[in-house]
C-alpha cells in the first residue's frame, strides 16, 4: 500500500492498523446493510446484526479519534522542538559574522598605519652628518631616538631665529616714527622761516630781532647723518642785511621755543597726527576782502538795480489836504442867496428902511446859517462894480396897489421875479422897528426858499454825518425844524435821483406786447414837451434823446401777470411787483454808448385784452424807477387798439415824462416856476458835486494810504490838484454867491476827481505774483545766498572773537 | 435760364419798392430742394428808416442797439457776415443771392466809415467792431490791425453815398469763429417781429445751426432815389442748407434708423438678389416733406407790419405740377416761370406747408456755376509751405474775368515771385504758363510782422473750358511764447479768399461773390515749459559755478591728515575739555567737603 510506504513513522502505525479495522468493520456494515446480499432471513435480525456492527464501529471510530490526538499533539512538540533549534543556529551565525567584520577592519586599520607619511620625513633638518658632528654623544644612539633628538635640535634653532627677528621689527617701526617726527619738524621749520622772513621785511623789527641773543637759531650741530637740513638767504633790500638761516630738524625745539604764538607751542607738544599750521594772516584778510567784495556787489550794485526795477512810482499826493477837503475842515460850503428888490415907486430911504427891517426879519426867521438870505437894492450896486457880481437869485418887486387890505404876492412863471402888491399905506415908518409889510415879505422868501434848505442840509448832513465836524450849528439841526413829511419826501427823492453827469441820455421807448400801436409821432412829442426841459438844464447837463418803437414786448416769464380788478373794472398790478414789470432779459434797453448815464422812459401800451392796466390800490399810471428813469402806461382811451399813436394821445404821457424827469435829475418840487427851480438845482447841484468830489479825494487818500503796493501815476496827481484847486474855488464862488461859476468849477472837479480816482493804471494787478517769482528764482537765489551769507556770518564772528581778544589783552 | 429768374426773384424780393418805400419792412422765404434731399431756404428782412429820423435818433423799423453803434462809429455802410459749413457748389449749383449776402468761414465785417483820415478811420473801426462784439456776442473785438485790411477793388459800396463823404473801407475777418444759438438770438432780437411773427419764427437755433451750410448777413446801407429821399435800409438775411432726412428726425430720437425690411424697395436684376438679400433701390420720387416737420414749427402768421405788400411772403421752387398742401386761408400764385409759386399769409393763423411724395417728372434746373474755385495749402515740414488755388472755368465759350482777394496772417510770410501758374485744358495736358498770362493787375501790400496782414488782390482772367493752378511758396514764421493760443497745436486759421465776379452779362451793378474755404496753418509750436526749464537750469548751472568760485576764493585748503588732526581738535578736544573741568569741579567740591 502506498500509504504504507510513505508512513514509517512506529508512532503512527498503530493509527494505520486502527483504521484499517474501522475500514474493515464499516465494509462489514455496509455488508449487513446491504439487502441485496440477504444474508439475513428477516429484518430483526438484520437490525440486530447492523447494531452490533455499528456498536464495533463506533468503539473503532473513538480509538481512531484518540489516536488522531495524539497524533496531532506528537506534531505540535516536534515543531516546537524545531523552532528552538534553529533559533540557536540563528544566534551562532551572527557571532560569526562580527567576527568576519572584526577581522577586515582590523586588517585595514594595520595596513593605514603601516602606510602613514610622517611630517619629520619632510622636515628639513640639518644632515645626519652635521647633526652627529655637533653631538656626537647620538652616535651610538638607535634611529628613533637619533630622529627625536635632531627634531628637538631643530626646534630650538627655530625658536632662537624668530625672537631675533621680532626685535628687529620693532627697531623698524621706532625708526619710521623717528623719520616722521623729524620730516614734521622740518615742515614747521618752513613756518618759522616764513615768519622770520616776514619780519625781516621790517628792518627796525628785524635789526631788534638781530640783536635779542639766542632768536636766530644756531648754525651749529650738524654732526649727524641723518638730519635734513635745509637754508635760505633772505635778502631784505631796504636795510642791505643778508641773513642766512638754517634750521635743524634736532634743533627745532629751540626755534619753537623762541616763537611767540601760544597756540603753536603747545601744538608742538601733542603727537601726531598734527593740526594744520594756522592761517597767514594775507589769508585771513584775502578771505575778508572777498568776501566784502562779493557783498560789496549785492549791496552796492544788486540791490539798487532790483530797487530800481520793481519799484512802483508813486507821485506825492497832498494827503493831509485831501482828507481835511473830505472832513468838511477845508471848506464849509455857504449859500449867500443875493435877493434884488426893486423899489421903483419908494424914495430911497424908506426903501432902505424897509429893506433893512425885512433883512432883519429874515435873520431872526433863519436857523440855518449855511444858507441865508441878503437882500439887496437894486440900484444900490455901484459899490460892487468893480468885484464880480454875484448870481441874484430871485427879484424881488414891490409894486404899490390901492385898495389892498393886505399884502400880496406872485412869483412869475416863466422869470425869477416875486412882485409883492401892497397898499400905498402900508410903507412902513422910518421909526418903527417891525413894520408887518417886512414880515410878510420876509415870510413869503422865508416860505419859497423852505425846501431848497431843507434839501441842502439833508446833502451837508449826509455828507458829513460821518465826520461829525465842529461846525457851530451843525445841518442837522436845520433838519429837525424842517417837518418830517418834508424830509422825507427830499430823502426819498434825493435816493431817486440820478447821479450827476456831464451828459445824459434819454431813451424813450414804445413797448407793447402785441403788434399795435406801431408808430407814434415821436418827432412833435418830443419837440413840445421834451426840448424846453432840455434847453433850460443845458447850463447844466448836455442830453442826447434816442427813441424806438418794440414790439412783441412780453413780460418776463417770472413776472406776476397783472390782475383782474372787479370793482374798478380794471386789470391792476400790485405795487411791489412793479420792481418785475421791466423784462430787463428781453426788452432792449440797452445803455447809450459814450459818457453819461442813460435815462430810460417806456411808455407801455397794453394789450387789448389787458387794457386798462393800472397799479393796484393807487390806480396810477405811472411810476419812477429810482436811478434809472420813468415808466408811463398808456391804456387807450376808449377800449380799442390804436395803430399810430397821435400827437395828442402822446400829450399827457410826455408831460409825465417830463415830470419823472425833473425828479430823476433831482430838482425840487416846489415852487412852481422853473426857472426858480433851475436856480435851486444848480445850487444843489453844486453843493452835491463839491461834496461828492471832496468825499472822492477823502476816498483817494485813504486808498493810497492803506494799499501802500499801488503805484501812482503823476496824471493822477496832476488830476488832484487841478480837483484841489477847482474845489477851492468853487468855494469861494459859493460863498461869494456866484452859483453857476460854482457849478461850472464843481463840474471839473468832479471829472477830475472821478478820473483820479478811476485812473487805470493804478488798479494794474502785476503778472506774477511775488511767490511764483521767488519760486521760478529759487533755484539761483538759493545756492548764492547760502555761501554768502554763511562766509558773511563767519567773518563777523571772527571779528568779533578778535574785538573781545583784544579787550581780553 | 432758370436760375437767373431764381435770382431775379431773389432780387425782387431784396429790393422790392425802392422808389416808394419811405419806411416800411419786408421780409420773405424762398424754399428751393436740392438734389441729394438738401433744402435750401433763404429768409429775408429788410426795413427802411428815413434818414432824417436815423440822423435824430427815432428808430421805428432799424434797431436802436445797431443805430447808435452805427452812429457812434461814423459808419455809413456796414456788411456783417456770419457763416458755417460749405457750400457744395458741385450738386447745390450757385449760390443764392450770387454769393453776396454770404461770408467766408466764421465771421467776416467790412463797412464803408466816414473819417477825416485812415489813423480816425481805423479808429472808429475798432470802436465798431468792439460794439458789435457786443452787440452779437461774437469774438469781434479779436479783429485788430493785423486781420483788417483796406480792399481796393474787391467791394463797392452798396449804397448811395455823398460825394463829400470821406469813406474809407475796412474788411475784416475772424475765420476761426464759431458761430452758433447766441449769435442767432441778437440777430432775431434786430427784427421788428423779434422772430415771434412771420417767417422768422421758423428760426431755431437748434434746427439752423444743424445745417449743412448756413450764413447769417446783417447789411446796412443809405439808399436815396432821384428825388432826394433817402432810407436807411437793414438787410437782414440768413440762408441755409438742411438735410431733409436729417432734419425730419425727432428731435428726442435723432439716430438714423434703417428701413424695415417690408419697407425696402430692391433692384430684383441682380443675380444675388433672392428673400434675404436685397439691393437697395435708390427712390425715385421726390421726398415728402412738410415746414414744421423740418423747422419743428410752422409760421405763426405774418408779421403785421408786412401789410400792405402784396406779393408772396413765402415762395416755393418746385415744378408746377408738383402736389402742395398749404394751409387754407393763404393766397397761392404761380409764377409764369413754371417752377415758382408764392403764398401769402394771414396775419393770425399759423400757416404750413406739406409736399408729399411724388414721382419726380421734372426737377428744377440749376445752372452750372460761373467758376469753381479751390484754395489749399500743400507742402510739408514746419518751416515752409505752400498755397495752391484752382480756378476752374466751365464754360467752353466765355474767358472769366474776376478778382481774386485774399488776407494772409502776418506769420504766413509769402514769396510772390514764387507765383506760378500752369493751365489744363479739357485734354487733360498740364502746361507751365508764366503768370503773367493771366493776372492782368496785381495789388499788393506786405506784411509787416505784429502790425497787418498780407493783402493780395489779383485781376484775373481764365480763359473758356480750362483750369488754372496758382502756386506760391511762403514761409512760417515763429511766434512768440505769449502769441499762441491755448490750442496752438490745431493750427491756425487763415481767412477764405473772396472772389469777385463781374457779371458775365455786362450788367456791372451786381458782382458775384464766390468764397474758398478757410485754411488751417500749423506753425511750429514750441514746448510751453520751456521758459520754466529754462530759467531753472541756468538758474542752478550759474549757482553751480558761482559756488565753485566763490569756495575757491574763500575756503582756506588742508591736507586730509590736518583736516581730520582739526576736526578731532574742535570737536573731541571741546568734549574733553569740558568733560575734564566737570571732574575737576566734581573733585573739587569732594575735596572741598573733605
């Protein structure tokens, strides 16, 4: 059997033998099992049999079991048995190897010895020869120690060499040092050479010097090598003296020694590195020389010339004068009104008497002393003849009229004459004191000239309110007897008017919204009711009228549109829009060209839808614009749109015009003859421009005084004087009576102050500012500047370093 | 033939009543398109004052504001012309009013003033342009010395002026001026109606200043009859050339749009042609068009002051045929002419015009020009340059005889004897003619640098069916620093040359003005810092040198060895000084207390 082969083991036999029977028996089993044999007559029996056979089996079975275990624990010893033994072979093996890498090493390390190459091979040692020469107790000696012995020989050899060479060194670098004291030395004998040449320039100095023993170095001690010597002949030509000096580097002490100069002295005894030789005192005075000059240029030279060029020319203006023409000090302007009364039916003494009590009566009535009245006989010039005549201002006419109960007078319309009617019987008395015919006439001037007063003191109290001069009766208490509603309305109207001026231009203009009235007879309207106004103020002003019909003149589209008025059937504009109704944007109204304001008068036509339009409340028609000229609306008069407006329906738009023009050049509106009114104008007029050109001059003054930058051209100065002197003597005409010779001089000094005032060079700005200039410079100022004045700066230390030395001394 | 009754009418229209006119205003429209879908419009006023009521001061139809200006600078005639754009001579023909009520580029002036001599005379001048400067808010008062010129052959007087009048005549030009909305509205503000009646209130400064070409003219001239009367007559005019298309675009919308694709008309001959590709067909009808679709507005009925005149305020050249709704209530004549039709308006209703579309049977004809004329500047560099001017004549008969005038800057420095001319006949062969073969006179004045300009007035002549080329060489001049504006580098304007044409039919009244272009001249410009840089780096190279110098002479010199041994001295030696006074005293004091 082939199992029988492969199991040897005795152990296992027994199991083989086991499990054969246990084969055998379960053949047996299968046998009594089986039914085909039918061995076994009934089954009982066969039941039987096969329990007794499996009994048998079962037992084999158990033993086969137990056999099995203890087979399977037999294996499990021997593999234990098997894993010790070769763990110990492991551990063997590994001792072995270590000693394998023991043994290479080792071998190595024998052979890198036995190779080594020792430095006493390559030393360079005295020959073998030599050595044993010198010591010849090594003779005997083996070769190591004979080795050891002539290394040990060599190093004290060595040793021996470099502490000679050591001390050589340092007798080098004391020798370098000795060389560089003496080269010092000789350098600073240069010095003293110099110096000693120097003084033998002075012959006195240098005779003394001669003389002191022991200050010229001794020419002697010149034993050793090594000192430099050096010579030189100073040859002075004044005193024919030949010296011939030599210094010695070892000798140098005592030149030092004889050198005065402190520092020097004690700069010798400190070592090197030395200081430098203080500065030859040409140098010193080269250096401020230079230095002067330099400045002596900026100074002298840059100075004037940038003076010159920026400076701005400044006439010289009478400044103090100026502002006493602007504070009322120089003139306090009079207003003498000359008052001709013509007594041609009196006898020349009661006329005389009449005329003085009235005079008197006038005074007592009059609290306003710049403005008085002097009555004057007509025929009793001849004392004046030869002095200028002074303007009259109104005639006076006394006219006798029977059957007068009281007095009465008339002021002509068209001249400036006042008759005054009475009754034969009122002449006064030469003996009384207070006749009432004096009274009334003196009340009736009093009366006409209320308003020209008022309105001149308004002018001097605005002007000088400011001021406040110590006039004995100041204008303003003249204005506080005047009523209030009187003041009022002459402030108003005295902010109303136009500034004066040489020329004004008139513009009237048709404005109407739609496309009719088209024409208008402006040539006649202008003719009636314009020119006369005109040629009665031509002593005053010059005028120019320019005339224009527009059309499609709408209101602006920000003005509030007029309203419809019920109960006055009327479309009405409230007063405080009418600051709105002229649409400046659109409507134009464009000023005259040339000199001169211009003085615009719009007659307005409204629509048809709109008509008529009046302002609210008052419902007029018409209205001044303050400063700027006069508005008049026309509403046709029966409702239907005119296509030309004729002469006569331009009558009373015209006639308001002129009225709006009275007040914009300022006239009074009292009384009602014009020429009167003319003749209070120019006095105004002139009171005006003589104030307004002083209050110019005050304005200049301050101007020049305060902007110190400006400059002033010599027109402008030329203007102030002739101002100056115009004023002056439109003072003087003032007081004197002579209004329009006033007037014309406050004209020219107005010009001339307003000119003055506005000359245009003055208000020039200059094209660079001063920081851009400076800024666009700096680059050249600045590295100029910081040399010099940091050398200027030295230089005034130093002198004041000497000046204090010297008082030290 | 056409074309000379256009301006016949034109002159009718500018000269309507002369003989009975005493004061009275007039105005009128023509409308005339031109090809390529152009529309020429031209607005006309004209109002007479008497001259006795202008010399006193009562203005009625004339302007105070232009009145007094007149006054106040003796100017008895006054030509002012505002232009932009070009006109395109080759497809809109001549030009209304035979070139004489249009200027070149920009602003153009020129008056006849009344002066003792020409120092008082160029005086008032700058007196006037100063005031119109105002007057119109343009840059006139930038015509100085050197861009007026006194023209001697190249404008005649207007007006009928005194013999005993002394008139000196001066032109000036500023080519470079813009003009727009703010010279339009003190140009309107001149009229009597103020542009809120009658064909001026079609004037918007949005829809005249988007033309194509447009000129505003303001003349004014003294005209007396036999008898003695004598008007004081302004002429105010303003003519454009709008772009139908262009001018129909809402005003909130005006991005062209391209036609929707059902609206497309396309050529069905081309090979390509199938559904998604098209060749635009050009339209051969004439375009619709309407007033207040191109002015955005319609005439608000007729200035009331116009009454009386009978004929048409607001005339249309188209052929008679042509389909023209106007707006019921306005009078329609047709002129035997066959291409002109006149409307009358009423004075309150707003009146229209609507031309719709039509198929174009006969178009207005438009004669050929008397000459074309082209000015340019050639060359290269900075330094030097060039002018060329090509005069053509279209004509195969007539030789032209004309003017030719022009006004260069001073820093355009000319070389009149480097004026060439060559010819080209209709063969095309150029030839090099000497010059002389055409200018029959020349007037010229030099320039003097600062002061004036060139004047160039040549008498010349163009032989028939030919084009002549004059050539001149010149030279640029350097300005200075503070001479250039603040746009240097655009270049600078040189003024376009007038050319005055007597009437080819001998009738010397009216000359034709035909205007070139104006030129931009670049002139070198230098770097604006310069003079910064300049002043800095001297500044500094002579502080630099200075410093060397002044050391030089100051500073006292050492060797490095003492420098150091005097430093160690100040410095270190003070330290130790004090340092040692402060121990001492410290000892001192110990010492002391000991």
């Amino acid at each position: 059997m082939a199992i029988r082969d492969i199991v040897v083991n005795p152990s296992l036999l027994p199991v083989l033998n086991l499990s054969a029977e246990t084969r055998e028996q379960c053949m047996q089993l299968l046998a009594v099992l089986d039914p085909s044999a039918d061995s076994y007559s009934d089954s009982e029996e066969r039941a039987l049999a096969a329990s007794k056979e499996q009994k048998q089996l079962f037992a084999l079975l158990a033993r086969l079991r137990g056999l099995n275990r203890d087979a399977i624990l037999r294996v499990r010893d021997t593999k234990q048995a098997t894993a010790e033994a070769r763990q110990e072979i492991d551990r063997l093996h590994l001792q072995l190897q270590n000693l394998y890498y023991e043994q290479r090493h080792l071998t190595g390390e024998i052979a890198a010895c036995e190779s080594y190459d020792h430095k006493y091979l390559a030393l360079p040692l005295i020959p073998l020869e030599e050595f044993l020469a010198l010591h010849p107790e090594h003779r005997e000696s083996d070769e190591h120690d004979l080795m050891i012995a002539r290394i040990n020989h060599e190093h004290a050899e060595r040793e021996k060499l470099e502490q000679a060479r050591q001390e050589l060194l340092k007798r080098k670098q004391a020798l370098i040092a000795e060389n560089n004291k003496r080269k010092e030395d000789l350098a600073s004998l240069d010095q003293d050479l110099e110096r000693f040449i120097d003084v033998s320039l002075c012959p006195g100095e240098f005779r003394a010097m001669l003389l002191t023993p022991g200050r010229p170095p001794s020419p002697s001690r010149r034993s050793s090598k090594r000192s430099i010597s050096g010579g030189i002949i100073v040859t002075s030509p004044s005193s024919k003296h030949v010296l011939v000096m030599i210094a010695k580097n070892e000798d140098l002490s005592s030149s030092q020694t004889v050198d005065t100069h402190p520092d020097y002295t004690m700069n010798v005894s400190t070592p090197s590195p030395r200081p430098p030789p203080p500065e030859k005192p040409e140098a010193i005075r080269t250096r401020f020389k230079v230095i002067a000059a330099f400045w002596a240029v900026i100074v002298f030279l840059g100075f004037p010339i940038w003076w010159k060029t920026t400076s701005i020319y400044r006439a010289s203006l009478p400044i103090p004068e100026m502002i006493d023409w602007a504070d009322g000090k120089t003139c306090r302007p009079v207003f003498p009104l000359e008052i001709r009364v013509e007594t041609p039916h009196l006898p020349d003494a009661e006329a005389q008497h009449l005329l003085r009590t009235t005079q008197h009566t006038l005074d007592d009535l009059n609290e306003f002393s710049a403005h008085h009245l002097r009555l004057k006989l007509s025929n009793d010039n001849a004392d004046e003849q030869l002095d200028e005549l002074a303007d009259t201002a109104l005639t006076v006419r006394l006219l006798p009229q029977d059957d007068l109960i009281n007095p009465k007078s008339e002021l002509q319309h068209d001249t400036t004459r006042l008759d005054v009617f009475y009754s034969p019987s009122q002449i006064p008395p030469l003996s009384s004191s207070n006749p009432p015919l004096s009274a009334y006439i003196a009340g009736e001037l009093q009366q006409l000239f209320t308003e020209e007063k008022a309105i001149i003191a308004q002018i001097l109290s605005n002007s000088h309110a400011a001021s406040a001069t110590a006039n004995s009766q100041p204008p303003s208490a003249m204005l506080s007897s005047v009523s209030p509603q009187l003041a009022e309305s002459i402030a108003k109207r005295l902010r109303r008017s136009m500034k004066y001026a040489d020329t004004y231009h008139l513009a009237f203009s048709l404005f109407t919204p739609g496309t009719e009235p088209s024409s208008w007879d402006i040539q006649a309207a202008v003719h009636d009711y314009i020119t006369p106004l005109l040629q009665a103020f031509s002593p005053i002003s010059n005028f120019t009228v320019d005339t224009q019909v527009q059309l499609y003149a709408t209101f602006a589209p920000t003005a509030p549109a007029p309203e419809y008025d019920e109960g006055h059937a009327a479309w009405t504009l409230k007063p405080e829009d009418l600051s709105a109704f002229i649409n400046a944007a659109e409507w134009p109204l464009s000023p005259s060209i040339g000199p001169g304001p211009t003085i615009n008068f719009i007659l307005y036509v409204p629509d048809a839808a709109q008509s008529p339009l009046v302002v609210k409340d008052s419902l007029a028609t018409s209205w001044v614009v303050p400063q700027w000229g006069g508005v008049v609306l026309l509403n046709p008069s029966n409702g239907t749109q005119l296509r030309h407006l004729s002469r006569d329906s331009l009558q009373a738009p015209f006639l308001t015009f002129s009225h709006q023009l009275l007040t914009l050049l300022g006239a009074p509106s009292t009384p009602a003859a014009l020429p009167f009114r003319l003749q209070t104008l120019t006095r105004i007029r002139a009171a005006s421009l003589l104030l307004s050109a002083s209050s110019t001059m005050g304005s200049l003054a301050r101007l020049t005084e305060s902007l110190p930058s400006i400059p002033i051209p010599a027109t402008v100065a030329a203007s102030v004087a002739t101002t100056l002197s115009h004023l002056t003597s439109a003072c003087e005409h003032l007081r004197r009576g002579r209004f329009q010779a006033a007037l014309a001089d406050a004209r020219i000094a107005e010009t001339e102050a307003e000119r003055s005032f506005f000359e245009k060079s003055m208000v020039g700005q200059m094209y660079f500012p001063d920081e851009h200039k400076v800024a666009v410079y700096l680059p050249l100022l600045g590295p100029i500047g910081v040399p010099l004045i940091v050398g200027l700066l030295k230089e005034v230390k130093k002198a004041i370093a000497l000046r204090k030395a010297r008082k030290a001394n | 033939m056409t074309v000379f009754s256009l301006l016949s009418l034109l002159f009718l229209a500018a000269f309507p009543s002369l003989a009975s006119a005493n004061s009275d205003y007039h105005e009128s429209l023509v409308l005339q398109p031109l090809p390529q879908s152009a529309l020429l419009a031209s607005f006309n006023f004209q109002s007479n004052d008497s001259q006795t009521s202008f010399d006193e001061r009562h203005f009625r139809y004339f302007p105070r504001a232009l009145g007094q200006i007149l006054r106040h600078a003796n100017t008895k005639e006054l030509h002012l012309r505002f232009t932009t754009g070009r006109w395109d001579a080759e497809s809109w023909g001549p030009r209304p009013w035979k070139g004489t009520k249009e200027g070149g580029t920009g602003v153009e002036l020129w008056a006849w003033i009344d002066a003792v001599d020409d120092e008082a005379a160029f005086a008032k001048w700058i007196t006037l342009a100063q005031s119109l400067s105002g007057l119109f808010c343009a840059s006139l008062n930038f015509i100085d010395s050197t861009r007026t010129t006194r023209p001697v052959v190249s404008f005649e007087p207007m007006g009928t002026h005194a013999a005993s009048d002394n008139l000196h005549l001066l032109h000036g030009t500023l080519p470079g001026e813009v003009v727009c909305t703010e010279n339009l509205t003190p140009f309107l503000k001149l009229l009597p109606c103020k542009g809120k009646a009658g064909v001026a209130s079609l004037l918007d400064g949005h829809k005249l200043f988007d033309a194509s070409w447009q000129s505003m003219s303001v003349d004014v001239r003294p005209i007396c009859t036999q008898a003695g009367d004598c008007v004081v007559q302004i002429d105010q005019s303003v003519d454009i050339v709008l772009d139908i298309d262009r001018s129909k675009r809402p005003r909130d919308n005006p991005i062209p749009r391209p036609v929707p694709n059902e609206q497309l008309v396309c050529d069905t001959s081309k090979p390509y042609h199938s559904d998604d590709t098209c060749y635009p067909l050009e339209s051969t009808s004439d375009k619709s068009w309407g007033l207040s679709e191109i002015f955005g507005r319609s005439i608000s009925g007729s200035c009331p002051l116009t009454e009386g005149s009978t004929d048409g305020t607001v005339c249309l050249r188209v052929p008679h045929e042509r389909e023209v709704h106007a707006t019921d209530g306005a009078v329609e004549v047709k002129r035997p002419d066959g291409y002109t039709r006149c409307f009358t308006l009423e004075s309150s209703t707003s009146f229209d015009l609507a031309i719709p579309e039509q198929e174009a049977t006969t178009q207005v004809p438009l004669d050929e020009p008397v000459l074309r004329a082209e000015r340019t500047i050639v060359g290269h560099g900075q330094e030097r340059g060039g002018m060329r001017i090509i005069f053509d004549n279209p004509s195969d008969t007539n030789a032209v005889d004309f003017i030719y005038f022009e006004t260069l800057p001073w820093f355009l420095r000319p070389y009149v004897h480097t004026l060439q001319a060559t010819i080209t006949g209709r063969d095309g062969l150029r030839r090099q003619v000497p010059a002389s073969q055409f200018i029959k006179e020349t007037f010229y004045r030099p320039a003097i640098d600062r002061e004036r300009g060139t004047q160039l007035e040549l008498a010349l002549s163009v032989p028939a069916a030919s084009t002549v080329t004059l050539t001149y060489d010149f030279e640029k001049a350097i300005l200075r620093y503070t001479e250039y504006p603040p746009d240097a580098n655009r270049g600078f304007n040189v003024a376009p040359a007038v050319i005055k044409l007597s009437s080819a039919d001998g009738g010397a009244s009216h000359p034709i003005y035909i205007r070139t272009t104006s030129l931009l001249l670049p002139l070198p410009t230098p770097d604006f810092s310069m003079p910064y840089n300049v002043i800095i780096l001297t500044s500094t190279v002579i502080a630099l040198a200075f410093g060397s110098i002044f050391n030089l002479l100051v500073r006292r010199f050492v060797t490095a060895e003492e420098a150091s041994a005097m430093r160690a001295q100040t410095l270190k030696s003070r330290l130790g000084g004090k340092l040692v006074a402060l121990r001492d005293r410290v000892k001192g004091k110990t010492a002391k207390t000991e």
